[in-house]
C-alpha cells in the first residue's frame, strides 16, 4: 500500500516544518541513510506551510514542535481543519510526556526526538502504513455505505413490501413500499399488531397461519389476505412470511407482500364468466329437455288418448260397462297426464323467463267476466253459483296470462266448494295496486298450509289431485305469473267457512296511464260502431 | 264426393288415430305419409283438399315441408294445418305467421278434431257426423 503513496512516481514526497536548516538537513540525512528516495521542501513560517499545502502533494510532513510564533501541534490543527489526512511527525527536542500524548490524542502520526534520529526513518513507514490502513478503511466504509444506500433503494423501490414483525406479530420495520402499497408511512404502524388490520373472515387464518409460521424456525409459508388500506379499502395481499427469529442479522418473522388485488379481481371475473357460461349451457340443457320432453311424452299421450278417445265413444264396437268404465278411466288419466305435462313445462319455463309476458293494456273488469264466463259451466255442473262484481281499472299485463291465473284460482275455488254454496270475484283498487279476491264457501285450509300451498305438488289432501284433477302445479304458476309482473299473491282461510285468494298487480306507471286512457278511448269507440 | 285429407306425420300411431278418427267422425278419405318428403309427393300427385301436418319429424320438419309446399305450384293451393306438440304462444304465432291455416295442438280430442278442422276450413258442420259423446 505504500507503493500507492504516489501516483505519478515511487519518490517520497516530504514537506519539512523547520526554522533550523542544520536539523532539517540531519533528518534527511537520516533518511537517505535508510535508503528512502524522496524529494524535500522545508518551510519555516506559518503562510508558507499553509500555501505550500494548498498547492502541493505531500505524503509526509515532518515538523517542529517549537516554531517561532506558533507550534508543529498548531500546524496539526489547520492541517485537520483543512480536513487534510497526511501523516505528521513531530521532530523536535525536548518535550514534555504530557504534551506528547495529547499531541498522539489528537491524531498526530508520531514524534520523533532530535537526538534519536535514528528512530524517524521507522516513524515514517509506520505512519505511511496506518494512512493506508486508514485509507482501506474509509474505502470499505464508502462501499458498505454504497451497498446499504443501494439496498434501501431496492427496498425503497421494490413493488414489494417488506415487514419486519416480533414473534407476537408486532411491527419491527416496514419498508416505504407499504406507503404505496397500503398508504401508511412507514413509522406510523411501528409497534402495532400486524394482524389487527386483516379482514375479518381472514382473521382466524391468517392467524392459524402466523402461529405457524413463528412456531418453528426457517419456517415460510404463503398465504392470501385482505388487508385495510388507509384509505379504507380492502387490498388482497399476498404475503410469504418466513421465520428469521433466530437469524442474529434479522431476529424477526421478515414477511414479504405483494398486491394482488387486480389479479384477484381478474380472477373473480374469470369465476363469473364460468357460472355465467355454465348457467346457460345448462338453460340451453334445460331448454332442449323441456323441448323433448314436450314432444316425446305428449306423441304417445296423443296416440293414448285419442285411441282411448275412438274407445269411448262407442262407435267402433259395443263394449259391456264395466269396459266402458274401464275406458273412462283411461281417457280421465290420459287427460289428467296431458295436464301435468302442460303444466310442468309452463312452470319451468315461466319461472325460466323463457315466456315473456306479452303486456298491454287490458281492462281488469273485461278479464274478469271473461274468466267467470269460461268458467260458468265447471260451476253449474257443480252446483256452485259465480257471481263477478263489476270494476273498471286499466291494467298493464298479459291479458291470457292474468286469465290463467284467474281461471286457476276460480277453478280451484269451484272444485272445492259444496253444492249450493258461491263463489266470488271481485277486485279493488288498493294503495296504488289492484287487488283481485277469489271468495269461496267452501271446507277451508289449515293454517299451516297456507303457507306452502303457493309451492309445487303442495296440495292440502295428497288425494286432492286425483279426485279434483288438479296436477298441484296450478298455484305455483298463478303465483310465477304475477311475479313475473311484479306484483304477489296469497290466500287466508277460515277452516269450515272458506277461503279467499288474493293477487295484487301494481297499477300502471304514469308514463303507462296516458297509453291506458287511449287503449279505454279506442276500446269505447271500437264497442260503439 | 267426400273430402280428401293428407295426414304427415313420422309416428304411425299418431297417423294411425287421427285416420280412424277422421273416417270415424267426419266419414273423409284419409291418406298418410310418414315423412314430409313422402307427403310432398303424394300431396303433388294427388292433391287432397287438406294437409295436416306434423311440426316436429326429423330430416325435414314440418315448417320446411310446408315451405315447399307452398312453392310447388301444384300444392301451393292446399290448405294446412300444423298439428304441434309445441303449443307455446309463441310458437303458435311463428306457425301462423308462415301462413298455416290453423295450429292444432297435441293431444287432440278426437271427438272435436274433425269438429275443428271443418271450422277452420269453412266447411259445412253437417258433414260431421254428431256422436254423443263426453265433451
């Protein structure tokens, strides 16, 4: 390291702090002796010092302690004013212990006695040898400093984050990234709990999941959550938290995280894309099963019933009457199955969507005396009288649909009603909506089917559907249509005095009201021509 | 001289009803074929005063037998009738809209089918012959 001392040549350059040119002249005698090759000035005064170190390169400086008007340990003192490491030897006579060990305090390379000359040539080399150790040093320092600056940066800049937590998952250290990532400062959360903001129904497993982690050493262990931003959003994180409490450089759970919350949301996309996809595959599957199922069990019901049909009617052969009560009952079944298929294929595809109400304007009183009148021969023949009480409300609806409805709900009260007895339809207007009201005399239903009666196959009597022929899907299509046009229905009973059957339709929106009033104009005029 | 009607219809049961039914009850002349491609010759040939058709046969169904029907100029006068499982409002609509003359639906009572094609056809009830029946 020595031969560093100069770059442009080997020679020692010295800087000699003398007023006495007899004793400059034996210290470079002394030097030659040993061999050293140097060049020499020598300087007596203050200015000449000072300006001689301003311009010049000098790899020692040999000095007096005692100088007229100042001292060699003055001369030291500007020297480390300057900031300038060159290594400085006193040469002097006589000086106290004391000051030379405060001189030695202060820094200077050495001190060398006038009458032991022979000493300076070894004070030399040592003092160039502790410059260049010095120099090494400060090199190391400089490149430690740079590689921890680099480090920071990395930290600083990584997308990443970077937490430092206790085995209790307090916060040691986070790393600025978390500002970005999560916009807390990086001080701010020293000290808390880590897991404290973590989303509530990813507590318990990001808790099991730390525990883990800490319980043994050199453990990692990944791990997806959501984490509360400052700014009160939820982020997705994904964390790889590795056990370094016994690492003596880190003593912590070091956990890394990342933002994922773009990539979860683009995965929850992908996940929606795939119900929605498998959702219509599978109405396309229900579609085309409904489709064959229409046609291949009604093409041999056709053949059955029309078979059945020629059977009964006598015409092709005189059969005993036990055969044709036989061929009744064929014909009654055949008829009740052709219904049920009807039936369960007009409920999975209204509820489906798959029918769109086809709504206009209709007149709730004309739909009414429609219905009662289809019906007034099921009621006679039953012995049941109908009456309908005249109403006038416009309605925006599916005119053949609401005529299911009220056909199903007028045919249901006239099935279940004794000889004698009426059955009433009326309706009235009732907070924006109109509500229609099937009233029957008849045996009523039990408070705790009311409830259900609206569902599939809910008959009050399992028997129900073989003596009444229903299918007991009738009610659960009433009440999919007046979903379908937003409105409900339901039914309240008295056991023993009857039943009532309600559905409400909202009334026409104000945009709606004006087209009803034309439909109502046309509908008077088209009536008076 | 009593009425001539084509039957098209893949399933021989159903052929074979609705022909005794129609004999039985109305006293017409029945023909059938099992494919639209049969009843496109048959009706060309022999052109009868009406088709029923069936909607749903597989390699032609009856939406495209009909169609031919009504370019060959020889059956394109012959009225149709669809007879469909397909009993959808809308279904019945698309039917109507080809220019079918009635949509029928399956299953059919067969004491009110000839009923209801006359009606549909404008030809005289009184050919009918009225048999007391359930309905």
């Amino acid at each position: 390291m020595i031969e560093e001392r100069s770059e442009s040549q080997d020679r020692l350059n010295i800087l000699l702090l003398e007023n006495d040119p007899a004793d400059a002249e034996l210290c470079l005698h002394e030097l030659r002796r040993s061999g050293f090759d140097f060049r020499s000035e020598l300087v007596q005064g203050q200015e000449e010092f000072c300006a001689k170190i301003e311009s010049g390169n000098y790899d020692v400086i040999l000095a007096d302690y005692n100088l007229p008007g100042w001292s060699g340990a003055e001369a030291f003192e500007w020297l480390q004013g300057r900031n300038r490491d060159i290594p400085f030897i006193l040469v002097t006579g006589a000086i106290g212990d004391e000051i030379a060990v405060e001189c030695i305090k202060r820094g200077i390379s050495d001190y060398v006695l006038k009458d032991r000359l022979a000493r300076l040539p070894m004070a030399i080399r040592r003092a160039l040898q502790e410059k260049a150790l010095r120099e090494e040093r400060a090199q190391a320092e400089r490149m430690l400093w740079e590689r921890e600056r680099r480090f920071h940066a990395l930290m600083e800049h990584s997308a990443d984050g970077i937490a430092l937590l206790s085995a209790e998952g307090r916060i040691l250290f986070t790393s600025h990234s978390e500002n970005r990532i999560l916009g807390y400062t990086a001080q701010e959360r020293l000290g808390e709990n880590a897991l404290k903001l973590i989303h509530p129904d990813d507590q318990r497993r990001a808790g099991a999941i730390f525990r883990e982690v800490a319980r043994k050493d050199r453990n990692s262990v990944m791990v997806h959550l959501r984490y509360l931003a400052r700014d009160g959003s939820w982020k997705w994180l994904e964390c790889i938290a590795t056990n370094l409490l016994n690492e003596p450089t880190v003593q912590g759970i070091v956990v890394n995280y990342r933002d994922i919350s773009e990539r979860k949301r683009a995965e929850e996309e992908i996940r929606r894309l795939n119900e929605e996809l498998e959702r219509r595959a599978l109405e396309r599957m229900k579609d085309e099963f409904v489709s064959v199922v229409s046609h291949e069990l009604r093409t041999p019901l056709t053949a059955i019933r029309g078979a059945l049909g020629l059977l009964a009617t006598g015409k092709l052969c005189q059969p005993t009457q036990t055969c044709q009560r036989m061929v009744a009952v064929g014909v009654a079944n055949a008829d009740r199955l052709v219904r049920l298929v009807n039936d369960i294929l007009d409920l999975e595809r209204i509820q489906a969507g798959a029918i769109p109400m086809q709504k206009k304007v209709c007149q709730a009183g004309e739909l009414m005396r429609q219905a009662a009148d289809l019906m007034q021969v099921t009621a006679e023949s039953h012995g049941v009288t109908l009456t309908v009480a005249p109403y006038s409300a416009s309605l925006w609806a599916d005119p053949d649909r609401i005529m299911q409805v009220l056909i199903n709900l007028l045919n249901n009260a006239i099935k279940f009603s004794p000889p004698g007895s009426t059955v009433a339809l009326r309706a009235e207007r009732i907070d924006h909506e109109i509500r229609f009201e099937v009233k029957d005399e008849g045996r009523g239903i039990p408070a705790e089917s009311l409830s259900r009666i609206f569902e599939r196959f809910q008959q009050v009597d399992a028997s129900d559907s073989r003596e009444k022929g229903g299918t007991g899907l009738g009610l659960a299509i009433c009440r999919s249509i007046v979903a379908q046009h937003g409105g409900r229905i339901w039914a309240e009973s008295v056991l023993g005095r009857g039943s009532t059957f309600f559905f409400q339709l909202p009334e026409p929106g104000a945009e709606l009201q004006d087209a009803c009033k034309k439909g109502n104009e046309s509908a008077t005029q088209n009536s008076g021509h | 001289m009593p009425r001539r009607i084509l039957v098209i219809d893949d399933e021989e049961a159903i052929r074979e009803v609705t022909q005794v039914t129609l004999e039985t009850f109305a006293g017409w002349i029945i023909t059938t074929a099992s494919s639209g491609r049969e009843g496109i010759a048959r009706a060309a040939q022999d052109p009868p005063d009406a088709i029923l058709l069936d909607v749903m046969m597989p390699d032609m169904d009856g939406p495209s037998t009909f169609k031919e029907l009504c370019q060959n100029p020889a059956t394109r006068h012959i009225p149709v009738l669809f007879l469909t499982a397909k009993v959808q409002a809308a279904d019945i609509e698309a039917f109507r809209n080809l220019g079918a003359k009635a949509v029928i639906a399956k299953p059919f009572d067969p004491m009110s089918l000839a009923h209801d094609v006359s009606k549909v056809l404008g030809w005289e009830p009184e050919a009918i012959q009225q048999v007391g029946g359930r309905r």
